[in-house]
C-alpha cells in the first residue's frame, strides 16, 4: 500500500472505506509504539527504500520510534535480521551478503 508520501510500503495500511480514515503502521510490534506512530512519521521513513533495495526472503525488520529532545524529531528507527546467518545486517540496503555474495572485482584484494 502507498503511504501518504506517495511510497510503496508493504507496513504501511490504511482502511478508508465508508468514512473511516483508519491508518497504522504494522512494522511497530508494541501497542506503546503504535499508540505514538503518526502517519507523518512515513515521511523520512528509511523502509520503503531498503524493501525497494533489498528483497531478500530471509531478512527481517524492525522497527521501533525514536523520540528526539522534547519530543521533537520523532523518527522511524529500523533494524534488520537474517534467519539465515543469525546476524545482524549492518547495511539492510545491501543485504548482509551471504545469499547473494559480491562478485570479486568487488572485493578488496590484499595484494
Ligand atoms: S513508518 Fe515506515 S514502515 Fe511504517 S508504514 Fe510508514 S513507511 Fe512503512
């Protein structure tokens, strides 16, 4: 579904139908973190382009709000998984390269 910024997220949904205007994010496990989510939050939200990056069957999201100082500049924090490798992916854009590994002119040599 298209957030209100106009990016596909598959998180995102929105029931609007006969007037209801009903919106959540079910990216965000916990009903405290469902409760503070506003759709504004989809604006700077770094999802829509790691799903667009990075399809990887084995990774898995999460997210979570962070809530600046005064509770300015709330934003979405993600991290992400692979149930393959049991690892954290440090760069969910790129994967964490074991499915899909660089070819070797991509690779640092030594020499
Ligand atoms: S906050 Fe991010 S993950 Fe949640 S619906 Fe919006 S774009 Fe998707």
């Amino acid at each position: 579904m298209r957030t209100p910024y106009g990016q596909e997220c598959q998180y995102f949904y929105g029931d609007y139908y006969r007037g209801k205007n009903h919106e959540e994010c079910r990216l965000l496990g916990s009903e405290v973190s469902l409760s503070k989510w506003t759709p504004k939050l989809c604006k700077n939200c770094p999802v829509p382009s790691i799903l667009q990056a990075n399809a990887c069957p084995n990774m898995i999201l999460e997210g979570k709000i962070k809530q600046g100082f005064l509770n300015l500049n709330k934003n979405m924090q993600v991290s992400a998984f692979c149930t393959q490798t049991k690892t954290i992916v440090r760069e969910p854009h790129v994967g964490c390269g074991s499915c899909h590994p660089f070819p070797d002119v991509f690779l640092k040599k030594d020499e």
